[in-house]
C-alpha cells in the first residue's frame, strides 16, 4: 500500500523549502514600495527639500537623510537607484541554483 502524499495535504511539507528565506525578503520590500498615498505627497511638493522630507516616512530614509542641502535631482534618483541596487545585491548573494542563475541574467547587458 503506497500512501498519496497529495492526497492528505502534505505538499505544503516541501512548499517553497529552497527559496522560502529569499521570497519572505521579496515580500518585505513589496510591502514597503510606495504607496499611492506617498507618490499623491510627492507629487504635491514644491523643492527638493519638502521631497526628502516626504522620503524620510519611507524605506528610503537611510539612503536620503544626509544628504546636504541644496539637493539636485541627479542625487536624490542616485540614492534611489542606490536603494534598488542593494536589495538586489541582498537577493543576489542569498540565492542559489537556478534563481542565482537567473539573477545574473537580469545583471547581463542586452544581447539582441
């Protein structure tokens, strides 16, 4: 008699056990992307300054904070890019097998 694993439920045993860390991390900064209320603020500023401002409720404090006034737009978009980057390389150098793989595709240039 051979039991059907399926068959009582059990699949959830093995659910996800390879990358389950790396989905949890996924999940958190979902969760902390902006939301529409955040991106309503920022369209309401005025300068750059009420921009950090609004930033520094957001993940991306750390990134902004010490920044020096007078802000340019280059560098408020270089510490965002940055944020984006660092979660990446986070993902990155947590994966293995074939997400670590596909991981370093997405870095690869286009080749068409």
């Amino acid at each position: 008699m051979s039991l059907q694993w399926a068959g009582y439920g059990l699949e959830a045993l093995t659910f996800n056990a390879d990358n389950g860390f790396l989905e949890a991390i996924l999940r958190g900064y979902k969760s902390n992307l902006l939301s529409a209320a955040d991106y309503n603020n920022l369209a309401q500023c005025d300068t750059l300054d009420d921009i950090k401002l609004n930033l520094n409720g957001t993940d991306y404090a750390p990134y902004i904070q010490n920044e020096p006034s007078p802000l340019a737009v280059s560098r408020v978009v270089d510490r965002c890019t940055a944020k984006l980057v660092d979660e990446f390389r986070h993902l990155r150098a947590n994966a293995t097998g074939p997400l670590a793989e596909f991981l370093d595709y997405l870095t690869y240039a286009p080749m068409i």
